[in-house]
C-alpha cells in the first residue's frame, strides 16, 4: 500500500526549497565581501577626515 502524503506540507517544503534557493542567487549577485566592505569604510573614514581637515572655523 502506498504511503500517504500531505499534499500541503509537500507543497511548503517545495516552495522553502526555491525561496533558499534564490536567496543564495541573491547572496552571490548582491553581496560584497568582508575585505570590500573593509575598504569601503576605510575610503569612508579617509574622506571624513580629509573633509573635516579642510573646515576653516573649528566647532566648539
């Protein structure tokens, strides 16, 4: 005899399954690695500071 099968819960296991699938796609097309986002914040800090050098009155 066959075994029976919740059609619902195959239904929601197939779609978990596409949802991790594209957010892995997601993951790789979008994200940015530990050093690219390391040196972004680098170039962040070197600009703040370059612009903050160049303030002609200081804050009190």
């Amino acid at each position: 005899m066959a075994k029976v099968v919740s059609l619902n819960k195959f239904r929601k296991a197939k779609a978990k399954k596409q949802r991790q699938k594209t957010a892995e796609q997601n993951r790789v097309r979008h994200g940015r690695t530990n050093a690219e986002r390391e040196e972004a914040e680098a170039e962040r800090q070197r600009a703040e500071r370059l612009l903050d050098g160049a303030k002609l009155t200081p804050e009190d």
